[in-house]
C-alpha cells in the first residue's frame, strides 16, 4: 500500500479528469471527456445489452450520453465525497436513457454540433460474455472489473517491456504461463529459483497496479480495501 501511495501523489486521478470534464474551457473540457469515454464506453454499453436493447440502440445511447454530459455539463454536480464516480455515471445514464426523446435521438445522430473522438469497436465480440446472465448493473460492474484488469496488466507488460524482461513475463504470469516453473527456467537460461522469484515479484507488482487503478475511482485511499474485495467478487462471478 506505500508503493500505492508513493505512485498516487504522481498520478493524475479519475476524479481530476472529472473535473476537467466539468470545467468551462472548452478544449480541457472535451479532452477528458474523451478520455472518460474510453474508460467507461464498455461498462456503459455493456449496461444497455443487459436491459435487452439491440447494439444498435446501445450504441446510440452510449454516444449519447457523452455527447449529453458535454452539452449539458452534468459532470459539474459529480462530487468525490458523494461516492464512487462509476456510480454517480451509471445513476446519469439511467436518467438521460429514462429521458431519452426523439428530438435529442435525431441531434446525436447527426444534429448535433458537438463531436468526440470515440475512436472505439461497438462490434468487439468479447463485450458480450460480461453481459450473460447478470442483471444490467451487474453485467456494467463486471465490464468495469474487466476493464480494469486488462488496463492493469497492460501497463505491467509495458513496464516488463521496457526493462527488456517481455519475455519472462510472458512465460510466467502472461500469455504463455501454465507451464513447470523448471521448463521456464530452462528456456530462460536460469534457474527456477529466479523463475519463482520474478513470478511471485510479478504479482506484487500487478496488485500495485490494480490498487492505482482502483484508487482513481474513490474519494479516499480507505476506501480501497472493499473496492479489491469486490473487483475479486466481480472476476470470480
């Protein structure tokens, strides 16, 4: 947890990048509201699937509800000490799909003046699963979950990578692990002591990793504790 916080003070948290979002300089403001969109475009589009809407309609309403935050500036009452800010979005995307008229159905689809740079796949296959037998709040938390941990081993493979250590990685804990400690050593010209070692170094660290992420989500660091707890709820269901 000290490494968690030693990374923090340096670390630009979710919730700043909401604040921006919030803001009344227009260049700052659609930049985070770009970056919230690639960080929370799955979870919310995943939710619609849930509530049984076609990839169509949820694609809609996903780029929607940007658009509507940034038009709207919804994101200037989100308030840390509130709660969870993947709680506070998904309350706002119940409303704006609870309010959802033709009129502002017709701006998003072409009417609009506003336009973000939602370079993302809405046809990506493997959305679906998260989505398969939860309720819809279910099924947004469990994408979250996902999320996270993709974001998390990413940038642990990225800190192996430029360490030149890609492939102990790899072999270890990534997508070539599964095999005898010994067999690893081997190919690794070293010993299978070493092996154990990076390994169980490796897990250390992409724990680290999740906490950071985790920790740009809640108001303060005590909360992170049942934050883990759930994110090992949500993987295991």
């Amino acid at each position: 947890m000290e490494t968690v916080k030693k990374s923090l003070s340096f670390h630009t948290t979710l919730w700043s990048v909401v604040f921006r979002a919030g803001s009344g300089d227009d260049s700052p403001k659609q930049a985070a509201l770009d970056q919230l969109c690639q960080l929370y475009w799955r979870p919310l589009f995943v939710f619609c699937l849930g509530q049984g809407r076609s990839r169509q309609d949820a694609e809609d309403l996903t780029q929607g509800f940007f658009l509507h935050l940034l038009a709207k500036d919804c994101l200037r009452v989100a308030d840390p000490l509130r709660g969870r800010f993947r709680s506070f979005l998904l309350t706002s995307f119940k409303h704006f799909i609870s309010g959802e008229t033709d009129r502002s159905r017709a701006a998003r689809r072409g009417g609009g003046v506003v336009h973000l740079s939602f370079d993302v796949d809405f046809s990506n296959p493997e959305l679906l699963p998260a989505s398969t037998g939860h309720t819809p709040e279910l099924a947004y938390d469990r994408q979250w979950a996902l999320d996270l941990v993709e974001r998390a081993t990413q940038r642990l493979r990225d800190e192996y990578r430029s360490r030149e250590k890609s492939r102990w990685f790899e072999l270890t804990v990534g997508s070539a692990a599964g095999r005898p400690y010994a067999d690893v050593a081997a190919e690794l010209a070293t010993t299978e002591e070493a092996v154990k070692s990076f390994a169980k170094r490796t897990r250390r660290r992409f724990r680290e990793l999740l906490e950071i992420e985790i920790a740009d989500t809640v108001s303060c660091p005590t909360e992170i504790p049942a934050e883990m707890a759930y994110l090992a709820e949500l993987l295991r269901g």
